[in-house]
C-alpha cells in the first residue's frame, strides 16, 4: 500500500461517529458529538497477534480537534507513525457555520513543510467541497444526509481517488451502534472494492463513542484496529 492511500485510509477510520441527529449544521454535528464539546483526542492502536489493546500505549495515530462554544472546530492537528513514513498536520480553522477556511502545515518525513489554505464551498444545502488554489493540494466532496451525517465522501490526489459510502446501523433503542463504509478506490485504472467496518464498543455518559473496534469486513471475528476517544467539555 502506497503512502497516498495508507494516509486516506486513516483519514477515513477518523471520519465521524454519529450518535444523533440533529437540526441545524455546525462542524460539531457533522463529527456527531454530543454536548457542549470542548476538545476531542482520538488514537488510534493496531490489533496484533490477535491481541485487542485495551490502552493507547502502542498507538500509531493521534489527532486532537478543538472546538468552540459554537461547535465550530478551531483548531485539527493529526499524526500518524506509518511504516516508513511519519506525517505531521496542523489545521487552524476561521470562520461560523457553513462559512468555513483553514490554514494546514503538514509535514511528511524529512521534507520541508507544506502550508496549503483550504475552503468550504457549498454546492446546495447538503453539498459541499473542500479545495485549494494549489496544484497539489487534495480535493473532497462530502455529501450529508437531511440530519447532517456523512452520507459519501470523495478524495481526490495525484490521480488517485476513493469513494467512502456510508451506511448506519441502529439497536432496537435507535442508537447508533456500527456503521459500514463501502470503500471504492481507484488508482492507474485498477478499481479496488472495500468495506470498512466499525462498530462501538462504549460510550460516554453524553452517548459519545469512546472505544470503537474497526474491521476489514463484516464477517471478520477480530478488529484490525481500535480507537479510543477522550472527551473535555465545556
């Protein structure tokens, strides 16, 4: 697996976990938090020899989002310690609401640093892009759902592509217990089909998943990976 799609494959286990819905949109509610959200650290853990971590000692992912009373996020920092390869982002978002920029310096290995400015553009109330003036720079599409959880996302980088089509799944108390990406990734013309799966393990007393186990397929006994998640609030 190259770095481009070792990267969004990340990117996609960090995408939201919806717990609600809810009637108006912020960053906040598209992430699916609860509450009045201060700071949300996220790691991420390889499962190993068939053994489930129960701690974040070994974690190989970690990405800190800030959010403001409003529920829009303020500032997104990520890291990722892949075979070969080390990726540092730090985001600093502007803006209210749907009227959203930010500023990224990533840094890959030991090359200089890269500072690209990204924009929100909405398409229609449920459609919007994000992109860049630079060349280099990835493209996404999110498509949302009437309750403003993720129903698609596209990437786009460097002729590779990936479609990420979300379906959610519900326990007879109509919370959100696991949902499935069916993952379609394209890259010099050779199309690759994937789920990706993920289910909650524990929640929170605000009903914010705190340990979530993510799978390769649906019928898969042991979990590739887990994510722990610790909340601050206001």
């Amino acid at each position: 697996m190259n770095l481009t799609k070792q990267i969004t494959s990340i990117i996609i286990g960090m995408l939201p976990f919806f717990m609600n819905g809810q009637n108006s949109y912020s960053q906040k509610r598209e992430y699916g938090f609860n509450g009045k959200v201060k700071k949300v650290t996220s790691y991420m853990v390889h499962v190993s020899k068939y053994q489930i971590p129960v701690d974040t000692l070994d974690y190989f992912g970690k990405s800190t989002i800030n959010f403001n009373e409003k529920g829009d996020v303020i500032t997104y920092n990520r890291m990722y310690d892949l075979p070969n390869h080390q990726f540092k982002s730090s985001a600093v978002y502007s803006g209210t609401g749907k009227n959203i920029s930010y500023k990224e310096t990533s840094k890959l290995n030991d090359e200089s640093a890269k500072v690209i400015n990204y924009k929100f553009i909405w398409t229609d109330a449920l459609n919007y892009k994000i992109e860049s003036a630079s060349e280099t720079a990835d493209l996404r599409f999110i498509t949302l759902n009437t309750d403003f959880t993720i129903d698609k996302v596209v990437f786009k980088i460097n002729g590779y592509q990936s479609e990420e089509k979300a379906s959610y799944h519900y326990n007879n108390e109509n919370q959100l217990e696991k949902i499935v990406y069916k993952v379609i990734s394209t890259e010099n013309d050779i199309t690759t089909v994937k789920d990706d799966v993920r289910i909650i393990q524990s929640v929170d007393v605000f009903n914010n998943a705190t340990v979530i186990y993510f799978y390769e397929k649906e019928s898969a006994r042991v979990p590739k990976s887990v994510l722990f998640r610790y909340y601050e609030y206001y």
